[in-house]
C-alpha cells in the first residue's frame, strides 16, 4: 500500500463498515496515515497490502501495524491485523489473495484482535490459531436500571433522546445488586496517574507474559497519544495499584464513556496478585460512579474475574494468531502472550470514529 491509496481505502472502508458516514475525509485521511505510515517500526515490507481489480481499482485491503514482541530473551516482529476489507459484491480472489501473504512464517507472527467469523475462516486456511479466552468480553454491572436503560436507548432508535440517565437513577434503588466480593487481605490503593508514570508501570508489568511487546518509553507515548485522542471512545484514563508501603502492585486503564461505563484496555499485575487488583480496580471504578464495567479477557486475569458475582462473558471477536515460530506457538500453548487492549484495536479510531 502507498499513501496515495488513501482515498481508496477510505471508500472501501466506508462501504464495508461505514455505509451512512457523513465524516470528513481529510480527517479520515490523515489518522489512516499517522497510524499505518508514521508508527515507530513502518517498514515497506511489513506494511498494509491492497489486491486490485482488472480495472486497477482497490478491492481488498489488509491494514498492517508492526509491533516488536519480546519472545523467549528474543524479539520477534508481530504484525496487527487490522480493518480486513473486500469491497461487497466483488471476486473473493482479492481478499484470498491477501490471505496467502499471511502463511506461517518462521521469523514473525501475524495475529488480530477482532477477526469476524469469515476472517477467522481465512486465518485458518493457512494454519492459524484460534485463542478463545482471548476472544472473550467481560461485564460487570454495578447499577442494573442504569445499565439496562442504556442498553435499551443505544439499541433502539425510537427511543434516541430518552432520559436514560435519569430513569436509570430513579430505578436503581428498586434493583439492588450483590456488593464486589473481595477475597484478598491487605489494603491497595488506587491512583489516577500521568502518562508518563503510565508508561513506567507498563514497562514494569509486561514481562509477566512469556510474549509481550518489546515497547520503548517513545513506542508507548505513541500509542497512547492515539488512545487519547479517540474520543469518541471515551476519556483514556491509567491508574496504579499500590501495596501499603507505597510498592507498586498493579495498573489498569481504561475508557470513562459518555453512557457511564467504564471500558477497560488493559491490566497488568505481577503473578499471584491478580485477584486482589482485579478486586481494587472493580471497586474503583465503582466508587468513580460507573454504571458498569467492561473489558476483553486475558487469561492471566479471568480466574480472578470469574470470581466476581454479577459478572457476564460473551464472545466479543476472534483472537486469531499465524505463525511458524517455536517461541511464540510455546507462548501461545501456554495462554501466555500479550494480546489485545493496547497491543490491539481497541484504541483505533476506525473502531469507534468516522461515522
């Protein structure tokens, strides 16, 4: 893909998921830019890829964002699948053809976050892996009225404009819900942070994965700039888990949205301590007002998760992984690689923006 692509993949990307945007395109155009063209680790033979018609014309795009994973003391480049695109009615050659690029390969890996059923059909075509607890989103309710008026309004046109909000309050006292159970002992304490100390702690906790992104302190503002510039997707806001003598123990962001829930990317927390900030963080997010919670899973936290009353799973995507390297398909046999959150899609303005 080259940069002057853009415009096509712009239409492509509206008509597939898009088809009643009303957004600007220069604002379009230059994200898909700074995302796919300008990341720290662009390189022309890891990048995005576009299949052309007999005409010349974009029918199939694979959008590519290069991440360095650190694998067994090695690193090991990653490809984010993202925005898997075949303009609607036209041959299934093109998007058969990207496909192929994405055969296992000793040297790298190529995975996604959020791969639809006919995506995850193609990943198997070439040998690759399903991860299921990855694919799986968590909710946790705090306050059932509010929560399910929202659920109600953001579902139904008829009712865009209904108070919500205030019918939820009115309602909440008439459906209590069981309090968070806390099993651990000794008091944690939550506290928003800066993104510099955000980074720290990330740097900090990553390597309690078997596979995890080889991020530098600049790699990671970058992400974060972009996750706090989505706004549609809500306020990004990092907080750390502190023990009582001020040691970190943990750290979580998340999304503060519009309709009072609280969308989590990511927690880290050193092994053996997940439930107790799984515990404190659920609280928090309480005690700040939301209505609700909700994240993707990471097997390093669903016991812990799984451990909460009023807690609900579902399938959210397909977390699908390619590779050909012994290193990272150990980390997969393990569940033990960083995935998703803020090494996914969920961040992106092309999941939340554009309309």
């Amino acid at each position: 893909m080259r940069v002057d692509d853009i415009p096509a993949v712009r239409d492509l990307f509206r008509q597939v998921f898009r088809p009643e945007a009303t957004s600007n395109d220069e604002s379009f155009d230059r994200y898909f830019q700074q995302v796919f063209f300008e990341n720290p680790y662009y390189d022309a033979d890891l990048c995005s890829i576009v299949h052309e018609d007999s005409k010349g014309e974009i029918d199939s795009t694979l959008c590519v964002l290069p991440i360095p994973y650190h694998v067994d003391g090695k690193i090991v480049m990653g490809r984010l699948l993202c925005a898997y695109m075949m303009r609607p009615g036209s041959s299934p050659r093109g998007a058969a053809e990207l496909t192929l690029t994405l055969r296992s390969r000793r040297n790298d890996f190529s995975f996604s976050d959020s791969a639809a059923p006919v995506s995850t059909r193609h990943f198997s075509a070439v040998g690759g892996i399903t991860l299921d607890t990855h694919g799986l989103a968590w909710t946790r309710i705090f306050r059932a009225a509010s929560y399910v008026a929202q659920f109600v309004a953001e579902r139904r046109a008829a009712l865009r404009g209904w108070p919500a909000t205030k019918v939820g309050q009115l309602l909440d006292p008439l459906v209590p819900l069981p309090k968070l159970r806390t099993f651990t002992n000794g008091k944690l304490t939550v506290q928003d942070i800066e993104q510099s100390d955000a980074i720290g702690l990330i740097r900090h906790f990553l390597p309690t994965y078997d596979a995890y992104p080889a991020w530098t302190e600049q790699d990671l503002h970058w992400v974060l700039n972009l996750a706090r510039d989505n706004r549609a997707a809500g306020a990004l806001r990092s907080c750390s888990v502190s023990g009582t003598s001020g040691e970190p123990v943990g750290f979580f962001c998340y999304y503060a949205r519009p309709n009072g829930i609280a969308e989590v990317l990511s927690i880290l927390a050193p092994k053996n301590r997940e439930q107790a900030v799984v515990e404190v963080m659920l609280s928090h997010l309480q005690e700040a007002g939301h209505i609700a919670a909700q994240g993707r899973a990471d097997p390093h936290f669903l016991g812990a998760l799984s451990q909460q009353s009023v807690m609900f799973f579902r399938l959210k995507a397909n977390v699908c992984v390619v590779t050909a390297n012994p290193d990272v398909l150990n980390a997969l046999d393990h569940n033990d690689i960083f995935v998703g959150g803020l090494a996914g899609e969920s961040w992106s303005r092309l999941v939340t923006d554009f309309q």
